[in-house]
C-alpha cells in the first residue's frame, strides 16, 4: 500500500509539474532555471502527502491536468503544513539556489497573509498540461468543489497565479477577492465564490 501511495504521489506530481511548468508564479520563484522541472516534481511530492491526507484530489482522464483543494473543515496553515512549507523551501533552495528559495519564501508568506478569515473551501492547486487547455477539461475539475460547497452552502477560495486564468474562475462564479503583489513587476489575485442557491 505505501509503495503504491508513493506511485500515486509522483504520478501526481508529474501531471502538476507539466501542467505549471509555464505558470508565471513558479518563473518568479525559478525564472529560467535549468532545475526547474525536476524541482517542480519535488514541490508536488512534498505537498501531495497532505492533500491525499486532509483533502481531495481530483484527476483528469488519462492525467491531463488535476485539481487539489480542502474542504471548509481543514485548518490549513497548521503545524504539520507549515512543517512542509519548510521542506518544500529547503528543496527548493537545493534545486535552484537561494535567491529561489528566498523568492518562494517571499511568495508564500504574501499569499498567507490575505488568506480570509471566514470558514471557506480552497482550491489549492488546479493545473492542466499545455496540450489539454481549451477543452472544457478544466470546468470538469472544478466542478466536483462547486458542487460541494453548493451543497454545503459555503465560500471557496483560491489564488490565481495567471491573470489569463481569471475570466475562467469568474465564468465559474468568482469573484476579485483582493489583489496579491509579489513584487513590482509581479501579482497574484485573491478569488472568491459565494456558493449558489440550488
């Protein structure tokens, strides 16, 4: 059973790091580091284990994208995530040097600090590889959380790293939650979605 979770793990890892790959956060964090891919493949490895553990993965038929998120009854940012937050930036200081690893550092500290109070659900990573986009492929992955937080009556959140994704969120009933500035040439955007009355 380990052995075939360690399967898992790197099967999903992979789907993430092809599917991020171009993705404008991970070149701030990496720029055109010749590491990049192997290291994005160690991010999701380290980060994977607590999905599978506190959250749900949903995958794309014959793995062309994933979607990762935490139901409204998960704390997060607790002991255990910050444990890994560390892990992740040890590997990435290892892979791509310590401006790297200041930069993730950076990332996500800004990113926690708009992180919103009310009880919510978060989608914390949804990618898909770049031959799969455009298909309706990622409105499949997103809508098993919608319907639960539907269901649940309850907020969901999420961070867009790529302002070209925002008019996707938005077609799915998010919202400009708040704007997240990395750095002066660089920021994310805060979403949020009320759930609908069915």
């Amino acid at each position: 059973m380990i052995l075939e979770s360690q399967t898992q793990i790197k099967r999903i890892a992979k789907i993430l790091a092809e599917s991020f790959m171009d993705d404008p956060g991970f070149q701030f964090i990496f720029g055109e580091n010749e590491n990049k891919f192997p290291a994005l493949k160690d991010f999701f490895e380290l980060f994977i284990p607590d999905i599978i553990e506190r959250g749900e993965i949903i995958i794309a038929p014959e793995d062309q994208g994933a979607c990762l998120w935490y139901p409204e009854s998960v704390e997060i940012f607790n002991e255990q995530f910050e444990q890994i937050l560390v892990d992740i930036a040890s590997t990435v200081y290892h892979f791509a040097g310590e401006e790297s690893g200041k930069r993730f550092e950076h990332l996500i500290h800004t990113m926690g600090e708009k992180e919103p109070e009310r009880s919510h659900c978060e989608v914390f990573f949804i990618g898909l590889k770049p031959e799969a986009r455009g298909q309706g492929i990622g409105k499949n992955l997103i809508k098993p959380v919608l319907d639960y937080t539907d269901t649940k009556q309850l907020g969901c959140y999420l961070v867009s790293s790529n302002s070209r994704n925002i008019s996707f969120y938005e077609r799915h009933g998010f919202q400009k939650y708040c704007p997240i500035k990395i750095s002066d040439s660089y920021s994310m955007t805060g979403m949020w979605r009320d759930f609908a009355n069915n």
